[in-house]
C-alpha cells in the first residue's frame, strides 16, 4: 500500500512537471507570434508613413529645445565644456610648468658643472702662480744675495749653538 502511494506521488510530480514544461513551451510559441506581428506592423508603418515621422520628430525636437528643461540641458552642457575648455588649459599649463622646471632644473646642473670644472681648472692655477712666484723668488733672491758667504762651517756652527740652548 506505502508503495502505491509512494508511486502515486512520483506520478503526479511527474505528470505536474510535463504540463508546466508543455505550458512554458506554448506560451514561449505564442509570445514570438504576438512579437513577430507586432514586428510586421511596425515594419508596416514605418514603410508607409516616414515623412510624418520625421515631421513629428523634428516638431518634438523643436518644442522640446523651447521648454525650461532644455534649457537647463542646454546651460549644463555650456557649463561642462566650459570646464572641459579649462582643465584642459589648466592641464596645459602643468605640462609646459614640468617643462620649464625640467629645462631650469637642466641648467643648474649644467652650471653647477662648470663650477666645479672652473673651481678645479683655478686650483691647478693658483698652484702653477704659486710655483712661479717660488722660482721667481728663488731667483731673484739668489742672484741678488749669492750663497758664497754661508759656509759648511757657519750652519755647523749654528746648529750646535741652537742643539745646546735647547738642552739648557
């Protein structure tokens, strides 16, 4: 008895589930016969009348474009490409702004550079003046007080009298 009830529920599901698919399919069936007329009829109206189509739009258009909302869309379009206009100019100014930094950054650089190569190029100068200074000294000094009149015997004697006064 459990068995013949058990099945009996099966077959109702079953046969519940065939009804709802074969309903499901007919009204898929007539849906696209109700879409494929409506789809002719267009087709239909759209051949026969297009000049009064176009009339209407461009009535709609113009009646439209007099109303207040459009002119609300008319002023925030104004507005949004006049602040297009500027953030463009703004971005313009920012790129030749880097620009100018770059090329002013380049020129320091570059100026720093001959700074140290003139700061190195007057070391090796001022070292050569100086020698010159020296030899011209030396020269000078030489041919006018000759050392004939230094002895070996008066650095000697020199050099003991500063070696005792410094022990005593």
């Amino acid at each position: 008895m459990k068995r013949v009830y058990f099945w009996y529920i099966y077959y109702k599901k079953k046969v519940k589930r065939s009804i709802i698919d074969l309903q499901r399919v007919y009204r898929g069936y007539r849906g696209r016969l109700r879409a494929n007329a409506k789809k002719e009829e267009w087709a239909r109206f759209w051949a026969s009348s297009p000049i009064a189509i176009k009339i209407q739009k461009v009535v709609r258009g113009h009646l439209w474009r007099l109303s207040d909302k459009c002119q609300n869309v008319f002023k925030t379009l104004r507005d949004m490409y006049i602040a297009r206009r500027q953030e463009a100019e703004a971005g313009i100014a920012v790129r030749f702004q880097a620009k100018a930094r770059r090329y002013l950054a380049f020129q320091r650089v570059k100026a720093w550079r001959e700074v140290c190569r003139r700061r190195h190029i007057d070391e090796q100068n001022a070292i050569l003046i100086l020698q010159m200074l020296v030899r011209r000294y030396s020269l000078t000094h030489l041919t006018t007080y000759p050392l004939t009149h230094l002895t070996t015997h008066s650095l000697t004697h020199s050099h003991n009298q500063t070696t005792t006064h410094s022990l005593t």
